[in-house]
C-alpha cells in the first residue's frame, strides 16, 4: 500500500512539474526525497521477506 502511495506521489510531482506549478529547484528537491524515500521503502520490503523466510 505504501509503495502505491509513493508511485502516486511521484507521479504527481511530474503533473505538477509539467504545468508548471513546481520550479525546477522544488521539483528536484522533492523528487530527491521522494527517492530517498522509495530505497527506504524498498529496503523494509527486502528485509521484512527476507526475514519472513
């Protein structure tokens, strides 16, 4: 569920990005924390099936 929420998120900065509502500068620093973000999620996923095993 998080990681459908996250995808969302990011697909809504580029929508804001193209028309123009987010600058270059806002647009790069959230997406950069929408990354960081994205690797820490996919890092909880990793672990939690690896210790589901």
């Amino acid at each position: 569920m998080a990681h459908g929420s996250l995808t969302e998120l990011q697909n809504q900065l580029l929508i804001s990005r193209d028309v123009r509502y987010l600058d270059g500068r806002q647009f790069d620093s959230l997406w950069g924390r929408s990354v960081t973000a994205q690797k820490l999620l996919n890092g909880l996923i990793r672990s939690s099936r690896i210790r589901s095993k």
